[in-house]
C-alpha cells in the first residue's frame, strides 16, 4: 500500500496556477510533483527532468506501446503524459501532485478511484481574461483560444472533488493544503 496520496489539480490557463504550486511547494518541502512527458519543445528555464520530459513523438508512441502512461491525452497540438513508474515510486514517499487537465483527470479518476481531484478556478471569467491580457506575450487569438477552453474547463468543475478560487495566491494555496491534509487523516 503507497505512503502518499494522489492529488490531481487542474486549472484553466491563466488561473495562476504555476504560482499557486510554486507556493504550496515553499510551504509544504515534503509535497512531490509527478514530471509528466510532452512533445512541446521546452520554453526558456524549463529543465528536461524537472518541469518535464522533453520527448520527441516517435519517443512518446513508444512510451504508449509499452504502457508506460496512468494517463496520456493531446491538446494544443501536443501530446501530455503521466510516466506510471516514477508515480508509485513517488507515492511511495509521500502525497503527489499531478498538473493535468480535464481529460487526463477524468482518466486519472477511472484508474486510481481513490486520487483527490482539485480544480482550481479564477474569480470569475472577466478576471481570467484580464490576467490573460496582462501577460502581455499572447495573441488575440490565443486569448479567445484559451478562454473558450477556460470555458469548456469550468463546465468540468462538477465531477471534481474540491473547487477552490484563486482570488490570493497565500489563501488558495493554504485551502488545497488543508484538503491534502484532510485527505491524509481520513484513515
Ligand atoms: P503547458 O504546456 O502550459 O505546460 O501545459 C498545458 C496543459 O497541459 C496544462 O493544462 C497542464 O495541466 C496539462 N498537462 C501537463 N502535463 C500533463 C499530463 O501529463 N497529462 C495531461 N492530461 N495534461 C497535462
């Protein structure tokens, strides 16, 4: 039986979320984050390993044929995935994070009942869309593109376990920490 448990967050593009991690993981030295695999090349500071497994598509194909994948979904052209074995080497150590989206959370759900799905949401969509623009380094149409999925994404909160807003970074990460714990004296 693993030590950790499985906690799954998902969180539309925008919402902070990079942040909300980043702050829960100052707080917390003993959470561990599961590195997922993509076929996206790497942005600037990303680390192969760290942020991600940078593979190319051949590479990835094969990491499906040999069910090397909890989950695996595409989006944005890209192919995500979470790596199974270093997972329950993690679990075994402690609670893990995966960052994933809807569909690979769904999946996530089908095969491991027991993970506690989390999605964190903006204050409201005007707000989104106003931390989207402020970003600064986003065409008009990949702000449309992103909050129409924001919109699909929201519509998916009903079947997560938790939602929590993201109105200030401290308090929404504190909140998931509370559930995390919750979670932990259930049993
Ligand atoms: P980005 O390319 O901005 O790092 O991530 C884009 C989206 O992919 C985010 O919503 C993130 O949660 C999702 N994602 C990252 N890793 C995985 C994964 O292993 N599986 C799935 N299904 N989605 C992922």
């Amino acid at each position: 039986m693993a030590k950790g448990k499985l906690i799954v967050i998902s969180g539309a593009s925008g919402v902070g979320k990079g942040t909300v991690l980043k702050r829960m993981m100052e707080l917390r030295e003993d959470l561990t984050f599961s590195v997922s695999a993509t076929t996206r090349p790497p942005r600037p500071n990303e680390v192969d390993g760290v942020h991600y497994y940078f593979v190319t598509r051949d590479k990835f194909q094969r990491m499906i044929d040999n069910e090397e994948f909890l989950e695996y979904d595409e989006h944005n052209a890209t192919l995500y995935g979470t790596p199974v074995g270093q997972l329950e080497e993690k679990l075994n150590c402690g609670n893990v994070i995966l960052d994933i989206e809807p569909v690979g959370a769904a999946n996530v759900r089908k095969k491991r009942p027991d993970a506690t799905l989390i999605f964190i949401m903006a204050p409201s969509m005007e707000e989104l869309e106003r931390r989207l623009r402020s970003r600064g380094d986003t065409s008009e149409n990949q702000i449309q593109m992103r909050l129409e999925r924001a919109r699909w994404e929201t519509e998916q909160t009903v079947w997560y376990d938790h939602v929590v807003i993201n109105d200030q970074v401290d308090a929404c990460a504190e909140e998931i920490l509370n559930i995390i714990a919750n979670k932990c004296a259930e049993e």
